[in-house]
C-alpha cells in the first residue's frame, strides 16, 4: 500500500507486544507497579541527596543525575506504553513520537556517558583517596556532569533530526512499543546509508569509549584492591564501588544486545528494550540503596522526630 511522500507522518501505530495479546495485560500490572515504585525510588534519592548533608558528595551527586535521567526515560516512554497495553488504539501522535526520539537519545547517550564519569570517581575514591576531595571538587564535579548532558543532547539534536528528514511512505507502522531513531530509520522508504554511518559514528563515544574507560578504571581499581593488605580493607573497597559495577553490567549489557542484535529478530530486541525502559529505572535506586547505611541512616534521621513523639505521649 503506497501513500504520500512525507518528511513525518502525522500518526504512527505502533505494533508493541501486538503478536501477544494474551500478555498485554500482565504486562500493563508490571509496567504500572514498575511505574509506581521508579517514581518513588528515583524522587527519594534526590529528595535525600538535598535534605541530607552527609549525602552531598560526589558520588550521590552524580547518583541524583542518574536518577534524573530515569525519571525521564520513564516518563518519555512508560506512559505511552500504559495507554498502548490497556486499550486497542496502538497510535502516537507525531508530537509524543518525536519527543520520545528526541529525550530517549539524549538520556541513552548521556547515561553512557555518565556511569563512565561514576567510574572514574570510584576510581579517584579507592585509588586516590588522599587526594580525593582535592580532584573531585564540586566545580569539577559539575563541569563533568554538564559535559554528559551536553554531548547526549549533541548527539540527540544530530541523530533524531536527520532521521525525522527522511521521507516515509506507505503505511506508518513501527514494531516497537516507542519512537527510537534505529526503528523510525527503517520506516523510511528512500536510501538511509548516512543515516546509518552517522548513527554508527555518533555512537562511537557512547557505546564504545564509554564502556571502554569504565573498564579501563575498575582494571586499575581491581589491582588497587589486590594490593590491599587486610581483607576488611579489600571488602570495603570493593563495596564501595559493587553498586556502579551492578548498574553498569545492567545498562550495557542489554544495549549492547539490542543494538547489535541482527534485525530479524525484533521480538527479542523488544523484550530487551522493556527491561532496559521499564525494568532498570526501577532496579536503579534499589541497587544503590538497599546496602548503603549512609541512606538509612538519612531516613532514620528524618523519622526521628516522629520517632521521638511517641514517647513523651506514654
């Protein structure tokens, strides 16, 4: 079925997890309590991070800019996906598809960008400690911090407007659950060879030099850590990075899968897709927080003067 020649349709329909209908709605159960707790996870560790003094650091500041970033991957895609599993329309109009492309690129690169920058403070924590406020001064910690946002949203600007200028024909469906510009490059109908290259260039230092420093950084932590005389000195070393190491495996992992995952195999690269959308946002701040004593004792600190009514009542 051919159609006008366009640059952008105005509705896409978007196939989702259409081939198994019997799935969408345990699926929708998943996403919205999924939806729930990313929401309240993600929102705890900055509301902590700037009531409590003790968790203004480097490290919970970088954790309050990851924690933004999912909040924004969440609220990009998961309301659109609830909408899609609950009701029989699977459109999105063009405005929510390229906001979607646009912000999913922006946090998907400037997340790469930001567990190699965590990286390198684990690494300036555990194999530099004396020096360690001298290098991560909150100056520097900004100026790092700025510059991932600023090469995501680079990356962002580039990749979602070439792809948005290409022309589409025929019918306007995506087999995905959202608007990413890998997908809506195979929607057009013309020659995407540069839209290819540049898509691949554009994400050497994402998904290349990125993993590539964090892996740099815990070689040279792990052989910090071997050279440690005691064994308590080697666990509280290795705690104190095991958390970004988690977190790292769990968003590279998958991407990686996904991105070099040979086209015809699109059910898989969905499932993928969902756990990296909806699944790690949420594991995100409960990683980082159900072994770290400094973010339980900021929630008892909080909860003492309730704790301390109590008693005067009896």
């Amino acid at each position: 079925m051919e159609g006008e020649n366009v640059s952008f349709p105005s509705t896409i329909m978007l196939l989702g997890f259409s081939d198994y209908p019997w799935l969408e709605m345990p699926l929708f159960g998943v996403v919205l309590v999924s939806y729930i707790l990313t929401l309240m996870g993600n929102s705890s560790i900055i509301f902590l991070s700037m009531v409590e003094p003790r968790l203004q650091t480097p490290m919970y500041f970088f954790l309050d800019n990851l924690s933004v970033l999912d909040l924004c991957v969440t609220c990009t895609i998961v309301p659109q996906l609830l909408a899609n599993l609950w009701g029989p329309e699977k459109t999105i109009a063009s405005w929510g598809c390229i906001t979607q492309a646009y912000l999913f690129h922006w946090t998907g690169c400037t997340e790469c960008a930001l567990l190699a920058v965590m990286a390198f403070d684990c690494y300036v924590a555990i194999c530099q400690p004396l020096q360690y406020t001298l290098i991560m001064q909150p100056q520097v910690c900004v100026q790092l911090a700025t510059a991932a946002w600023s090469s995501g949203l680079a990356n962002s600007v580039l990749q979602a407007t070439l792809t948005l200028q290409l022309h589409h024909c025929g019918l306007h469906i995506l087999d995905h659950f959202f608007c990413e510009v890998p997908v809506l490059i195979k929607l057009a109908c013309g020659d995407t060879t540069a839209n290819d290259l540049s898509l691949a260039v554009g994400a050497i230092p994402f998904a290349l030099m990125a993993p590539l420093l964090v892996l740099i950084s815990y070689t040279f932590i792990a052989k910090a850590v071997l050279k440690l005389p005691s064994a308590d000195g080697r666990y509280k070393a290795l705690s104190t990075c095991s958390s970004h190491l988690v977190v790292v495996i769990m968003y590279f992992g998958p991407a990686i899968y996904v991105y070099l995952q040979p086209p015809a195999n699109s059910t898989q690269a969905k499932f993928m897709s969902f756990f990296y959308c909806v699944i790690t946002p949420l594991l995100n701040p409960l990683i980082y927080t159900l072994r770290n004593k400094d973010v339980k004792r900021a929630w008892k600190r909080i909860l003492q003067p309730q704790s301390e009514v109590k008693p005067s009542k009896e």
